[in-house]
C-alpha cells in the first residue's frame, strides 16, 4: 500500500482552477502596489505557473522544486512585508 504524501511534503500539482485564482490575486495586488512590492510582484506569476505544473515537487527528494518553493516564499513574504498601497499618502 502507497503511502498518502503529506500536503507540505509537495507541490499542488497541476490545478489551472487554483493557479487561475492566485495569478488573479497578483494581478489584483500588482495593480495596487507602489513601485517595490510590484517589482516582487511581478517575478511571482512565472514562479506560480512552474509551482502549479504538472512536475511533482517534492522537497526531500527534489532540490530544484525545494528551491523554487523558498524563492516562491520569500517573495511572497517579502511582499507581505514591504506592502504599501498605491494610494497611499507618500505612495510611489
């Protein structure tokens, strides 16, 4: 009998519907950010795409999907960090 991977073990996989609603997100985001975030913003989506593939990423036995997923992170937290709005008093 297989054992079930754990979600934190993998990759989404390929799932156009979830990677349809994050790209959404970022746009939605990117649209609203000041210069910074935006830059960060925009590396995201290719990153996305690769991470909601068909490969299954898997972090002990995969370096390069490991990878991908701490880039994936820390934009993401860097974004959460460095989040100011548009318009925003002092915004640019």
């Amino acid at each position: 009998m297989r054992k079930a991977a754990q979600p934190h073990q993998q990759g989404p996989r390929n799932d156009p519907e979830a990677l349809s609603e994050a790209l959404g997100i970022v746009d939605t985001l990117r649209g609203n950010a000041v210069a910074y975030p935006r830059r960060r913003l925009a590396e995201i989506p290719e990153q996305l795409r690769r991470w909601f593939s068909v490969r299954r990423w898997r972090e002990d036995s995969d370096p390069t999907g490991l990878r991908l997923r701490d880039r994936l992170m820390e934009d993401i937290t860097m974004v959460e960090k460095t989040w100011s709005p548009a318009s925003a008093p002092g915004a640019g």
